[in-house]
C-alpha cells in the first residue's frame, strides 16, 4: 500500500530536516513525500534523493493556515493513505 505522507511548512531549518530525516529512515515502501511550503517555496534537502522516496514539491504564495495548506499539498500525493506530518514530528523507527 503506497503512503503520502504530507509535510506542510514555512521553515528552512534544522527542525524540519530532522523530521525528513526521521521520515526517510521509515521501513515502509512504497513512500511518497508531499512537500508543501505554505507561504514560500521550498527546496527538497539534497538527503531525500538517496533515500528511496518520490518527493512532489508544491507551494502557495499565501499561507493557507494548517487546514488550507493541507488539503492543497494532498491534492499533489498519489498515495492510497495519506500521513500528515506537522514539520517537527519525528518518528520512531519502525
């Protein structure tokens, strides 16, 4: 079963790459990753390509709030469950 899992953020920092980071360790596959700078574009952090993991990158030029910038960045995944990440959850290994 393919996950999205939908991160929604306006940071650049280490906060959220620590959270990509715990991401990409997961076990599961196949795993998508949503992108979403709510507010800005974002790049994808140069880690993600070696992890095995498609990552869409979409933005708004407004923040949407939690709500808005969600349902945007969940249009873009192709998952058949979707995990809402908050930019600093980290996950546990599995």
């Amino acid at each position: 079963m393919k996950v999205s899992a939908v991160v929604i953020t306006n940071r650049d920092d280490d906060v959220i790459a620590h959270a990509l980071r715990s991401l990409a360790a997961q076990a599961h596959r196949p795993l998508e990753l949503v992108l979403f700078g709510n507010g800005k574009p974002l790049a994808a952090p140069g880690f993600l390509a070696d992890a095995d993991i498609a990552v869409h990158l979409g933005h708004s030029d407004e923040n949407l709030g939690v709500a808005g910038g969600r349902n945007a960045a969940a249009r873009l995944g192709a998952g058949e469950v979707l995990l809402f990440l908050d930019d600093d959850a980290v996950l546990r290994p599995d």
